[in-house]
C-alpha cells in the first residue's frame, strides 16, 4: 500500500538571506494532470504552428498558379488568333493553287479534298470527358493537325503543277519556232515546184530564204548537233535532233559555227548562209522533220511579237 507520503510531491523553497526553509506539497496526480495538460498545450500549438505555416505555403503557390494561368490563358488567346489568321491564308493559298492548277490543266482540287478530315470522337463525348481548357487544346491540336495536312497536300499539288509545266516548257523549247535567220525573205516554199535545174515538178521538202552570203543562220530550237558536214547537192549541211521526234536541217552554208555532238539552245548561231552545193545563188535551205515525216517550216514560225522565250 502506497504511503500517504507517496501521495505527494515535496518541494523545498529556501527563501532569501537564510530566512528559513518553506516546504510545499503538491499531489502527483495534479502535477502529472497539469504536466499533460502543458504538453497537450504544446502540441496544439506546434500542430496549428504547421497548419498555418503550410496553408500560408498554399496559398502562395495557388497565387502563384493563378497568375501563371492568367499568364497561359492571354498566350492561349494570342495563339488562336494566329491560328486563325494561319487558317485564312491557307484558305487563300488554296484558292491560288486551283487557279496554277487550271493554268497547267489539271483539276481543281475539291473543298472536301482540301478539310483533309479525319475521324474523331462526338462533340457530346468530348463535352463529357473534358473541361473547357481540354476542349480548347483539343480543337488547338485539331486545327494544327489540318494545317500540316494541308501543308503536305499543297507541296504535293505543287510538285504536280512543276512538273507539268517543266515537261510544257522543255516540249516548247525543243519545238521549232522562229526563223532561221533574221533578214532576206522567201523566196521557194515547201511543197510541189519547179526544179529550177531540170524545170520538172518536183517536191520541194522544205523552204528557201534568199540571203546574203555570210548571213546568220540560227537553230530554231533546242537539240543537239547530228550533222554538220558536206552533204552531197545540199553543200555544208547542219542537222539538229530536237528530241520529242523533231529535227531540222540547214543547208548550202557557207560556215558552219557547230560541230557534231554539240548541245545547241534556240537562236544559237550555228552557221552562215552561203551558196554551196546544188545551188542557184546564195540561199539558206531549212527542213523540218517530224517523224521522219517533212513538215511545212512556216507552220513552225511564230511570228516575232507573238513569242516569248
């Protein structure tokens, strides 16, 4: 059995200047109830200590992420309406490229060509799972998905309208169009005529320019040299191949500026016309052949005003 004494903390005050001793007594179970409550006390104060500390920490950083929202939302405007403005000049850009389309003779691309539309989820569907920011960036990355898609078709429609008007232009620079030389005139044409050696009807296989000797003879194409030698009664003869089945011979030169092999552009000089060979003056001789079929020159002379190179 505990003792009364037990019962009791003693604590001995000795007071100032040996004025004697002052016991005081104190029961445990007060001492240890206060003791609990101080620490309860202490606690408490430590826990509210944290709570606000971090609510203080929280609300810093929920300013923090307010501002920065505002900050996302102003660049999320500005972007959109770059992207707009993007979308209105793809949508010119279209219009421009049907209007090359139809220069080179090829369709128009369609408008449901052009939206390049892929699948995707039901606007409801989307209203459901997502806020408005997720709505947002999905149709952001829906437009930016089109536009590359459009990107993509214009270069290949592009690439279309380049191609067809390389092959256009290398066609018409390997077709002859002008006259083989500038000055004199025409003095026999292509067809049937008087052989002026024989005086029979013969087929004249292509047309005479009287010129004076040493005049300029030009290739009227582009090709490459495959004659350019004395060619029997025709004298110095210079035969081009134009490619695309065409070809064209120079006749009864007096010069030749040109050897075998050589690439030559339209409107080179190649020559000079002169009077030798099976000839009545001086003259320049002119074929031009397609298919190894003689054509009628004129019809490959446009005249000058009238084409542009």
């Amino acid at each position: 059995m505990i003792g009364k004494m037990d019962r009791y903390f003693t604590f001995l005050y000795v007071r100032k200047g040996n004025a004697g001793v002052r016991t005081i007594r104190i029961r445990r179970v007060a001492a240890l109830a206060a003791g609990l409550c101080l620490i309860a006390l202490l606690a408490a104060t430590v826990i509210v200590g944290v709570r606000y500390a971090g609510f203080s920490i929280d609300s810093d950083r929920m300013a923090g992420l307010e501002r920065e929202n505002e900050q996302m939302c102003g660049r999320l405007a500005a972007f959109e309406t770059e992207l707009d403005g993007l979308k209105g000049r793809m949508d010119s850009n279209f219009q421009l490229q049907n209007r090359a389309r139809l220069m080179a003779s090829l369709d128009p691309l369609s408008e449901d060509v052009w939206q390049v539309g892929v699948g995707g989820p039901e606007p409801e569907l989307l209203e459901r799972e997502l806020g408005a920011a997720g709505r947002v960036f999905t149709g952001l990355e829906n437009d930016l998905d089109m536009l590359i898609r459009q990107t993509e078709l214009q270069r290949q429609s592009y690439d279309e309208i380049i191609g067809i008007l390389e092959e256009e232009t290398k066609i018409r620079d390997c077709t002859p169009s002008i006259r083989p030389l500038r000055g004199g005139f025409l003095s026999s044409r292509f067809g049937r005529r008087m052989d002026p050696f024989t005086g029979r009807i013969t087929r004249h296989k292509g047309v005479d320019y009287f010129a004076r000797t040493g005049t300029p003879v030009m290739a009227t194409a582009d090709g490459v040299i495959t004659m350019a030698k004395k060619n029997g009664s025709m004298g110095l003869t210079i035969e081009v191949n134009h490619g695309n089945g065409f070809k064209t011979r120079y006749a009864h030169l007096t010069r030749m500026h040109v050897r075998r092999g050589q690439r030559i552009r339209r409107g080179e000089t190649i020559g000079a016309v002169g009077n030798t060979g099976r000839s009545t003056g001086p003259h320049l001789h002119y074929e031009v052949i397609f298919r190894k079929q003689h054509r009628d020159p004129l019809h490959y002379i446009i005249p000058e005003g009238v084409y542009f190179d």
